[in-house]
C-alpha cells in the first residue's frame, strides 16, 4: 500500500512540475516543489527548447532554465554565430535547428519552448507546438489579429497546455500604483500622458 502511495505522489509531483513550472514570465517553481536544496531528480526536470534564441531570446531561454534547474535540449534560430551566440554558449549540449518545426517534429521529449522570433513568426511557432503538446511562453504580440488569438486560446484549452505571454511589463506594480492614484481621484483628470523608453535594447533585423 506504502508503495502505490509512493508511486502515485512521485506521478503527481511531476505532473504538477510539468503543467505549473511554466505558468509564469520567469518560470519559478518554488523549492519544497523541487525537492532537496541544490538536488532535483532528473525525472522531474524540465526539457525545454527555445524558438528564437538570439536578442531577447537570450534571456527568455536562460530565464525559462531557472540558471540551469531546466533542461534545454534544443535551440531554433537563423543565426548562431551572431546574435544567437551567446544562448549556444549557455547552453553548450543543446541541439541546434534553423527550423521550428524540424525541431518540434524531431525532439519528441520536449516539454515547453520560449518563442522569441521576429512577430510574424509569433502565432505559427505557437500553433506549431501547441498541437504537438508543448507548453508555450510567446512574446507580445502573441497574434496579429483577434482570430488567431481566439485560436490559440481554444486550442490551450483543449490540449489543456499551460500558456503565457511575455507581457510582465504590464503587471509591473508601479502601474498599478499610477492606477490607483487615478481611480481615487488623487491627482486630478488626467488630460495628457508622455512616455520615455529605451527601447530596443536587444538588436534588430
């Protein structure tokens, strides 16, 4: 009985590591989650690949592994010896592909991918994995328009696929401060809003 008990937490246990570990922009699982402190059993890591790997790629990926907690088995991307480089350098034992859907198709232990590509390539990459069974962290904007958006949420649901995208800036707090400073009338009718930034800070093309 001891051991059916055993079995059946260690299956819930990564089942609920595969299916939660991605829910958030910075996948964190919390430690008790993961076991002992500086161990986790290689059954109950992540093997995660990235769509796009180079720009802000670099740092979807190499949050996405948790500074290596996750496994990164596969990196997609046009250019590996330019912008691309430094996801190959953090992730030495990763397979390299130029083409998403050669790499989906043939890295069946994949369990989630970032998709960091220039916006077209965002929605196709997605539904690529997405009927393959792979959890999915895309960038913003995740679609161009609302049908493809309405795809992609339909089709989460019914492969019940963990999804996220990359729009953590919006739920920065100091946003929400500046909300609430307005709801409560505390700094008057708002008439004109300017906004700085120092974007891009990744490269483009």
């Amino acid at each position: 009985m001891k051991n059916k008990k055993a079995k059946s937490s260690m299956a819930s246990r990564r089942s609920f590591i595969k299916k939660g570990a991605i829910a958030s922009s910075i996948f964190i699982v919390p430690r008790h989650v993961l076991g002992g402190v500086g161990y986790m059993a290689p059954s109950d890591r992540l093997n995660l690949a990235a769509i796009g790997a180079g720009g802000k790629g670099t740092s979807d990926i190499k949050n996405a592994s948790v500074n290596g907690r996750e496994k990164v088995v596969a990196l997609c991307d046009v250019d590996f010896a330019g912008s691309a480089k430094r996801s190959v350098e953090n992730f030495p034992k990763a397979k390299l592909y130029a083409d998403y859907r050669e790499m989906l198709d043939k890295e069946k232990g994949i369990d989630a991918v970032t998709i960091s590509t220039p916006d077209h390539v965002h929605a196709p990459a997605a539904v690529y994995a997405m009927e393959r069974g792979k959890h999915v962290y895309v960038q913003k904007p995740m679609t161009h328009n609302i049908r493809e958006a309405r795809t992609l949420t339909q089709m989460a649901r019914d492969k019940k696929i963990v999804s996220q995208m990359g729009n953590q800036g919006g739920s920065n707090p100091l946003l929400g401060m500046v909300q609430k400073w307005i709801d409560d009338d505390a700094i008057g009718a708002v008439s004109k809003v300017q906004v700085w930034t120092n974007r891009p800070v990744w490269p483009q093309g």
